[in-house]
C-alpha cells in the first residue's frame, strides 16, 4: 500500500473534532499527525486539553478516544505549521472557518464541516455519490485563488440525506419541486449552548434559526450541475419547514416531491434501493454497504432504530406513497444520521472519493 | 337559571371517560347523575370501579376526581336506564359505540369521541366555531332514524386543529389544497395498549394506522357545505403524514396550505386571530377567550408551553410565512391540545353550543 | 391593610428572579417597585431587558410576566438606590450575592436564593414552619455587622423538602442520623448553562458538584438549635448521594433515617401529616394547604403528578416504611418543588413570615 | 472442537426470548436447534410467529434476527420434543416456568429468566464469577427431584450488579449490611404491559412491585454459602428502595455498605478492580473483559455511556467515597445492563460456566 496521507484535524477538541478522530481512528489511507485548537489548548496533550479544570474528561463520542491521538501536542490552529500536511480536517465554527482554512488551502486539501464556504461561485457542496461532476470546480477553485489546495465544505446535516433522496429521482424521473418537515436531533445543535433538556424535554422547538434557508438553498445547489464552470441550481423549489425534537441523534425528515414524470410507488423505490451502487463498488473505507435502505414496514424509519444503518452513513427510507396534493407527488420520510454521514464521517468519506479521483497526486 | 340537564357519562372509568368528569365538574348547565362502563365495573361506587384489584386508584387526570361523582353507582353501558337522562357524553370504543350509542339517542343526545358515526351521511361532524351550518343535518338524522336524540361525534384530535385553522382561511381567501406533517403526543394513543416508553424514548414512529385517512376525510367533511340535506365535501386535496413524537399532550402540526386567492403573512394572521370572535361572544362555560393564538415569536408555538391556551381549548399558531412551492402558498405550524379542545372538553363544548341553538328544548 | 411593604428585586432578568416576579404578582404585602440586574439591562424597560438580540422574549415561567412589571426600569444591581425600599430578593449569583447583599442589608431586609452567607456563623437559613427558634439571629446579626436590615439565605433546594420531613420526626422521635439518594430534576442546575439534553436524555448522572456537601451541612444547621446566640448543629450524621434524572421540575429523594425511639410505620405518618398546623393556621399568602402530604398509595409521590400539590409548597411523601439496616430505622421517599418552595416562592413566604414576627416594623 | 451442544430456546417469541437468540447467534459451544413458544406460535416459521396480523415484525432487539433462526418451526412450549437437546434457554412466563421447567429438566439442563425457581431450597441462583461454591447444589436437586438435568434460574436483574460488586467486598472486608435506591430502566418491565411512556416521560414511578422482597432474598441467597447440601443466607441486613426512571436500557443503583472490616476507598477500589481475573481466564464466549469497570471520573457511571461497557456484560461502578453513618460505610453507584448481564446473555454465560464444569458430559 502507498504512504498514508498527512493529515490534521482543526478544531479538534470540540464536538465535530472529535467526531472526526473516530471516524480517522485506524484509516487505512489516512494518518493524523497533528491536532489544532484554540490559543488555549495549544501546547497541552490533546488528553490534557479535553479536560475540564476539575478534571473531568470531555470526550462526546460513544466510540474511545485512540490512545495515539490522546498523546499529540495540540497546535494553536491560526499557527498551526503545514508542512507535510496533506489534508485538514476542520471542524472550526464559521468565522475562524472562514479566515483560516484559505491559509491552509494554500497546500492541502481542506475538508469542512464549517459552512462559511459553501456559497462561494467557485466551491463545490460534495456529497459522495451525489454531485461527483462538481468535483472539477476544484481546479477552478484552485486557478481563481492561487492555492494548491482547496476548501470542500460539507453540506448542511439536514441536507445531506435529502438530497441523498432526491438525487435517484432526479435522475430517473426529474424533480420539480420539495416540500419538507424536519424534526431534526438536539445533536445537531452541538454542545455550545445547545440544547437544553429545560427547553425539549416533553416538548418540540418549531424553529431552528438560517436552517430552513440552508436547506433550500444547498440542495438547489448540490442537485444542479456545473456549467462553464460555474454552478447552475436545479431549478426546483424547496418549502422546508425545519424543528427540533427530542430525539438525541439523527434527522427525521418528512418529504414530498413533485416529479416531472408519473412514477409509481414500486418504481421510486427501486431507483432509492439501486442508488449509489457503482460508487460503492469502489469499496471506500466510510462508505456503507448501500446508501438508501428502503422500509417496507410502515412503522420504519425510526431514528432511534435506524440511525446506525451502514454505520451512521445509510439513508434510511420509508412509507413511500403517493401523494394526492401535488403534481406526480410523492411522499416519504427518511433518518440519517446527522453526526455521522450528515458532518465528520461524510467529510472523511468525502475525502476518500477526492483522494481516489487523484487529486492528491503530484 | 332554568333546570340543568341530566347528564350520563358512558365509558366514565377510562380515560376519555375521566376527562369527561373533569369537564363536567360545576358545569352551570349540565349535571352529572349516571355513570356507565363494562359490566365489570357495574354495581360498584365509581371510586371503586376505578381501583385495581392491588387498590391502586388509577384516576389519569391532573385535576381531582369530583367527590361527588367519585359516589355514584355505576351502571353497565349496555343496560342503563335513560329515563331522565337529557344527554350522554360517550366514551365508549367504536364497536360498543356503534352499537350503543343508536340505543341512548332515541331519547338522549348523544355525544361521543369515538368514531362509529363519523363517517354516516345524516351525521354531521361538529366543531365549535367551525361548522355551525352542519348542526341542522340533526333533523335530517331524526328523521331518517326515527330517534329523539342523535348522536354527534367528535372529530379525531388531529382534526380539530387542522379544521379550526382552515375554516378562517377557506371563508376570507379559499383553499384549495392542504399538505401537513403531524408530530403527534402520546396521550393520543390512550392506554390500553398506549406507547410504550420503550418504543418512543429518544425516537419518532413515522406512522399511526389509519391516521392520515381519517384526516383527510374529516377534514373535507368538516370544511364542506350541507345542501339539500346532504353533505358536499369542500373539493380541497389533503395529504397528511402522520408521526409519534415523545411529547405528553397536544398534537404539533406542520402545515402548508394552497389558497385560492392570493394572502400576505399579515393578512393570513389577521384572519386568524380575528376568527371565532362572534361565537365567543355567546360565552360558553368551556369556551377559550380566544379560538386561535397566533405568536410572532418563531420560537413558538411549542406544545408544552402552548397546550394549555384557553385551557387547553385555544388553537396556537406560529411561524405563519410563504410557502414558495403551493400556489398562493402559506405554511404554519400549529398546536392543538389533543385531549381537550380534540377530546371530552371539545365535546362538552359541542353540547353547549347545540343547547344555546335549542336542540334540547321541548 | 396596612401599607404594603415596597420591594426590589435583583437578579431580576434570571431564571430565579423571574420566579420571585410570579410569587410576588398580586401579593398583598409586598409591592414591587424596583428591579435590577446586570450592568447590561441597565436602563431598560424589564420587558425590553429580557429579550435577545434577535427580539426573541426570555421568559422561562409557566405563568405570564405581570404588565406592570414588564414596564419598569431596571437599575443597575451595583448601584440601586436604596430608599424607601423595605425588601430585597435577591436572585443573584453567589459571587455578586457576597458583594451586594450586604450593602442592601444595612436598610433592608433581603431574602436570597444564594448561598453565599448560609454557612455565616450570625446567618440562620429559616424554612418556614421549621426552625422559626432561629429567626432571633437577625438580631445577633444586625448587632454584629450594623445592619438596619439582614440577609436570609434559603437553604439549598434539595435539603428544603428533606429538612421540612425529618422536622416532625426530630420532635417526636429524635434523630440520629439519615442516609439519601436524591434524583433531582434538570431545573435544579438552572439555564446557564444548564443541563443538555445530550447528557441527560435517557440516562442519569451521578454527581452534582457540592451538592451533597450542602445537602449534609445545611440540613444540621437548619435541624440545629440556637444557643448563647450560636448555632449548634443537630447531631445527626448525614449521608447523601445526588444525582441529575431526566425529570423537568422537582427533586426526588430516597430517605432511610434512623431515630432515637423506635415509631411505627403509622405514627410517623400520622406526625408527617400533621406537621405545620399551627403555622398554617396564620393563613400566609404563600403558603400551602399542608406542609407535608402524605399518600398511602405506593406508586406515589411521583414527580411529574405531585410537584404541583400546594401551589408547589407542599413536600409530598410516601412509601413510609420500616428499614431493616438502620437502628430504628424508617425511609421513605419525597417529592419538593425545588423552584418553588425550594427556591424564590420559598422565600417570599419566608418573608411573610418574618414580616408577620414584625421584623419590618419601626 | 468438540460436537456442539443442541439448545432448545423456549418463550422464544417474547423479548427476553428475542435476546437469548441473540446471545447464541453464532455461539461456538451451543447450537439452537428448537425454538418453542405458546400454542398461538406453534406449527409457524419464527419469521412468521413474531409477525402481526398486520404483517409488522415484532423483532425487539437492535441486533438483526439470525436468518438461520428464521425459519425454524416454532414448537409449542408444552409439546417441544426433548429428544437430543442437551440444553434448555427458558424465558417463560413465571407460571408456565413453573410447570414446564421440571418436564424439560428430567433430561436436559434447564437456564431461565424466570423467578419460578429462585427460592427452592435446592436451587441455586448461579451468577458466573460470584457463587460458584453453589454449582454443587445441581447434584442436590438431581438426587432429590430424579432429574438427569436441572433448572438454574438467574437472578432479578437488579441483583446482579449488586451481588458482583458485593462479593469482592465480602471476600475482602467482610458485609454487614447494605442500603440500596435503584432506579430501574424501563426495560426491565417488559413490554406486556411495560411501562407508558404517558407515565414515566418527565417523571419517576417510586415503586417496582415485588422487586424490593427480591432484592433482599436473593443477595442473601447468592452471597450465603452452601453447608451441607443447604443453602445458609450470608448474615447480611438489606434495605432496599427501587424506582423506575426514564432511561431506556440499564439499571443504577445508589450502594450503601456497611463492611466488617474497615477499608478505604482506594482498597476497595482496587478489591472491585481485581474481582473475577481467574474466571475471566477462562475465556469465555459471553464474558467481558473485565467483570467491574471503576470510574475515577465522579460524573461516571452513566447508564446511557456504561451499559455497554463489555458488551453488556461489565458491571460500572463510580463514586466510590467513605460513609459517615455505617459502620466502616462505603457507597458507590453501580451501572448494569438489565437485558445483558442481567438476563439472557447472563444466562448463557452461566450455561458456558456450567458445561465448563463438566455437567454436560456423560
């Protein structure tokens, strides 16, 4: 096997950092060499800088911390140094994002959960197995800004199994429009206030604030193509409707398209069940065994049953029916799992899809 | 203040039953005198029938048992004695309700939460404020059955709200078509067998049997017209998803509506909140001060800060806005408390208003 | 009526302050007239005071804020002006509490929901009905510290409950030691930053820093006696274990206590429910009906069902029984509204009391 | 490898039934070859027998049913052929356990969940690491009763943990006495009827019918020793207080202990740490890797982070701290998986155990 890629995780003893040194633990392409973080944290051990004052360990994720990240030296991530560096992973929020990961793009590829890039002309939202055309944006990316590397932020957690959905039925039968409820997993506020047990227990939040636009707009984005190297949005209209729930993980979400062409119930979930399996065959490390996993038992998805499907990276479907109100309507409900393909994991497999189309080569 | 009328609960030890009681408690103008359920509970004080063998007193309400009602003997459902008695509140499961409920109401007004007679053509549906034309279809169910009574049953509690908030924008703009995800509390599920905590702790069950249909059905009934003596549906398309969510009471409604002519936010608000106004005015005993709260905040309406409104009888409205795919589209969410205004409390309004229209003089 | 006395309450923009403005909302002693937070708030209308940048209205009651309050000015908590002010409640955190309120003190009397004088040696921590012998510290401490005033903390909210059961046990049968396992509500840690619902859905946590420190502590203190204008603390060895269950409102606690003399199972009921009868009899605007109710049933007290009973000021016991471990031994568990009568409503009916022992007078 | 032994799995339809199919999937030494349930069940598929007349699948667990165990005929308990099965899993229902353990013991070696069997004089209540002094009371009730097998039932999943974090306490400091307050996941009711989450959502049920007898009983028993082909209850005061909480899976359990022998913590730390080392060689299939689990971090154990903690096998004990009011007192929480440990999969372990020691051969 070839030399392992050089990688760096930033923001990397929050929430989302974490997540990704589970999804990095044992990868057989890459390998973590260095650990960013707050001017605070810099200098500790990363078992060091996740401790609280009292003592107390604060590692989020149900999965170990690797013994191996627990003994780096964390770096101040706005010095942290790039050479050797071959890829970032950075979970910073959006304004650190948005100074930082240009600097490190200058040489490596930058894989975000961050969202202040998302919107750029030049910049590809890349799902795996959804948007692969978009892919060459990032040699215009790289003409227009002068880096080697690039920046391919992931998209919205609330997109990301949407357009997963979506993206089979655009190409067998063409979409004309989405309406959806989300009921989505305090998870996917974080920890920084998130969500407090006072304000969800025995209870549903109606709003979450800019998600309904985010919805919106990045799966016009990620469904449409790329034209003269620049993004054409599908034009479909989005009516997203987003809340919260308490539920801990994964994003419920209760969908109804409007197709261009008449497709039966049995007809769209067999295009949902064959999705994505000619990009599986290449057998990447984060990938599940199939994208969509389609219900036939009425009472499924539930996210609670379903969530850890392919290992937090299957899209579960389920009550495909038709739908009465519109045109060649359609409707379903879908889990995915927010924290999982919807952030660290789907960034890290993203990552393996960028790397086997050779963009690391020379 | 005339004679109060003499008052029957039927199904009184369950807990569509007990929240009968409760409602009924110091009513000005009804007054409890017989309480029925299963032969088993029959010839026991109602205190006693509601004990388990263990003596545990499984009384499902917040507020107290009434101790005068906690002393009545009570009757078996399929041989209690009518005379005297003026109405029957009916809690009884459908199949005793089909066949019991005919049987009171050849003397008694009969109204009932279960779903037997929804669907009769002479039956109308009846909410408060919403349907008041449909109350004179009584005289058509006389007629046909031969009964002194008639039986009026309740709508399902995912209806009610719906309708509430529909009927203000079917009069000032017209509809066309209705789309709605509905996040649905446990409590609407009952007892016996109800949800296991097992089943919907930290989850959501994306189906509930025969919900959708029931929606969709009722709704037309309820918003449709009476002519000639027969019902008209409104010719409005309704496509409900129906979930469970880990929420106590009220129901929690996403819905997006297709207007025939075209409205703005405000305006939709406006029609909403000025909507009832005429009926309250009459003062019912179990009537809210307002049908519909519509908030401003986005935060809200949220089902455990909003349910108890006008006593759990004020439909709440939040997060009015465009729908961009619908034409003339609007969304909201709305909250509605399922086992009041949508249950026992909701039909003892009913029954307030048919007195007020004279149904139960002579 | 006598003039009512004018009060100010500080820390008013908080969880806790907000919950003295609705213990204080048409109260017929006290008056508020001047509400004070953080530098921040300063100058604003209380209404404007509590909204976010983002306008959305922070208010964390279940009861409405009263118009009358949402319209006055805040003052500055470090600089509010003293005159004419008879009462302070002070809901501020320990660190402004230990600066503040002993300057509030030389004038006026000040009931807090801090600790940060309830282990002073001069301080009692009064619960209403309980250690009423320690009220004449105010006058030890107005002599040592040159107050006009004083300051009343009240105890911590899980001893309130525990300390307002073992009272009546103490007087009839002596106390030689107590042994608890409390499950306290989320509330309890109060909003910032509050419990998440990430760490406490489905699930326990076991610890609660200091809590039981002061649980140990102040329930000897509060149990203690008053001699040569000193406390002596009762003694009662006290060994608690706190933990954090996912309950909204209202701290359970498993009680095993031993005795000096042996007592049935009947007799410490019949003591239990007869505690405060005298103290009830003054008719106190805050107080409830009972002190202490007692159920027989053993599925009872719960949480969710009798947090309620008394307006939130009645601690509810049940499962009375005998314990086989200690010396004559008796546990039992009990439910306390720990933001009710362990918090600011607690504290306002400590001020009733206080007023009606005429320490507001001349 | 020696022939595997034949196991006949019986109330294989039911929850716990469920988990011993799970637990034996793919199990090295033991061999499903019959699966029995009620008569309803009888003559059909399992695939079929766990289906509802709607077609749902009833499949509890999170683990994926064997497709192998799928489609066995299910045989009706009463009538199951007992010719060549060496072993029996019993998760029948206590009267039934009662009747049709002694038919299947006459030639096979019987493992329930049931508590039929628990208080015989002659049977054991084996927990693999803890009592194996008591594995000779097979040959007892072999001689008393006639039987070539045995029934060994294990014990109330609350015991569990209690009696592995009390044995190497007892062997090391000796015990006096114990106090213990559970609170209890809704797991351990079951799902017929199991618990509402109408009941236990935001709140706690303070009483578990029967369990605290249980608990008393039963760590006696385990903890006593045999002398004379007799079982002699250890000499132990128990005092126990179980509630039901809203988690979903894992029971905790707040520890009193009262030692003969002083201690301090670290000792008993380290006496935990140690416990089971010789078995744990063994190496057996069901085992953890670690029989106790002792967190240095006091907001440790959690039920939702420690249930799984050696596959549901290791008991997670945390806040080990001294107690002021017993003698030598000890306290610590203690985490353990209901439906592992503390039923099927502990059951086949103590079946590993049990044919380890040789009661399979000849």
């Amino acid at each position: 096997m070839a030399r392992k890629l050089k990688v760096a995780v930033v923001g990397a003893t929050g929430v989302a950092g974490q997540q990704f040194l589970v999804a990095l633990d044992g990868h057989p392409l890459f390998e973590v060499t260095r650990l960013a973080a707050s001017a605070r944290s810099a200098g500790k051990k990363y078992i060091d800088a996740i401790k609280t004052e009292a003592g107390q360990m604060q590692w989020h994720c149900n999965e170990p911390l690797s013994p191996k990240f627990a003994q780096i030296k964390v770096d101040e991530a706005a010095r942290m140094p790039m050479n050797g560096i071959d890829i970032v992973f950075s979970a910073l929020e959006s304004d650190a994002a948005k100074q930082l990961e240009p600097v490190y793009a200058k040489t490596a590829g930058v894989f975000s959960t961050a969202s202040a890039f998302r919107y750029e002309p030049d910049v590809p939202i890349l799902i795996p197995g959804v948007n692969h055309s978009h892919i060459r944006m990032i040699d215009t990316m790289r003409k227009n800004r002068g880096w080697k590397g690039f920046v391919l932020p992931g998209p919205n957690c609330t997109v990301t199994g949407l357009a997963i959905t979506l993206k089979p039925l655009h190409d067998a039968f063409g979409l004309r429009s989405v309406m959806l409820t989300t009921m989505q997993s305090v998870s996917g506020a974080g920890r920084s206030p998130g969500v407090l047990a006072l304000d969800i227990t025995d209870n549903i939040v109606p709003y979450i604030s800019k998600e309904e636009e985010k919805v919106e707009k990045e799966a016009q984005k990620i469904l449409g193509e790329v034209k003269g190297g620049q993004f054409v949005p599908i034009r479909m209209d989005v009516s997203a409707t987003c809340t919260r729930v308490p539920v801990l993980e994964a994003h419920t979400e209760s969908v109804f398209v409007s197709l261009k062409k008449k497709a039966s119930v049995e007809q769209v979930k067999k295009v949902l069940r064959d999705f994505g399996k000619d990009f599986l065959k290449k057998g990447f490390h984060s990938a599940p065994d199939q994208m969509i996993l389609v219900h036939d038992d009425p009472y499924r998805p539930q996210p609670r049953l379903d969530r850890d499907n392919g290992g937090g990276m299957t899209t579960t479907v389920g009550r495909v029916r038709e739908d009465s109100v519109l045109p060649n309507g359609i409707k379903y409900l879908l889990v995915s799992h927010n924290t999982k393909m919807g952030a660290a994991k789907g960034a890290v497999l993203t990552a393996e899809y960028v790397h086997a189309e050779g963009y690391f080569r020379g």
